[in-house]
C-alpha cells in the first residue's frame, strides 16, 4: 500500500477511549469507586464514563489472544498521593512512579497498573520545576 504525505483529515482531540472487559460489574466498580471517574450511562455491555473531556467506555467481550491492547495515560495532581491511595485498595502496580523525563519546566512522572480485565492503564504527573 502506497501512503499519501498529506490529507485533509484534521484530528480536533480524543473523544473517547474504550477498554474490553471480560466482567462488566467488576469493571465499572473498578473505574467508578476505586478510580473515581463518574459514570454516565449504560449501553447494553457497555458503561460510560467521564474523565475530563473524554469519555472512557468499558464493554464486555473477547480481547484477541496475545494483545496487549492500548494504553491510557490518566494524568493526576499528585501521582505519590494517588498511588498510594490505589495501595490500600489492594491495586498492584506493573511500576511504581518513577521519573520519565526532566523537561526544561517540568518533570515528567508515571506509574502503572492493571484493572481487573488486565488492561494496562498509565497514570502520569507532570511537576512544574523551580527556575
């Protein structure tokens, strides 16, 4: 297949981002109280929900065998606060928050983990630097 260099296509912003789940109700107890994200409404297999300006949609279904599917970055105000937090829920972390880049202005932190259908969600933090 020969690509063309350029189009009329203008991406705006992502609107929603969708994780398969093998079991719905652990899976919306997992966003809503352990994540906090505020539900929105069910559709048949599927819930929604709402953080920031993109909706997360969670359906039930098979994910292809040997995929690891996409990542999520959920950015928080204090990623040691949050991480902790998800701790005492009995989250376990893939890795703990660690430094990922020192941006002229910031530093760049992620952490993550898994939720109960073994979709890996990244959780980031960017902390402003002093001058």
């Amino acid at each position: 297949m020969t690509l063309k260099t350029h189009t009329d296509v203008e991406l705006k912003e992502i609107a929603q981002i969708a994780f398969t789940v093998n079991d719905l109700a652990e899976a919306k107890t997992f966003y809503q109280e352990i994540l906090g994200l505020k539900f929105l409404f069910d559709a048949g297999t599927m819930a929604f929900f709402q953080c920031g300006t993109i909706r997360v949609m969670i359906g039930q279904g098979e994910k292809p065998s040997g995929s690891e599917g996409t990542i999520a970055y959920f950015r928080v105000a204090d990623l040691e606060a949050t991480s902790s937090s998800l701790e005492s829920c009995g989250i376990a972390f893939l890795q703990k928050p660690h430094l990922v880049a020192r941006m002229k202005s910031h530093d760049l932190w992620m952490a993550f983990v898994k939720d109960p259908a073994g979709n890996t969600l990244g959780l980031m933090s960017e902390l402003e630097r002093g001058q």
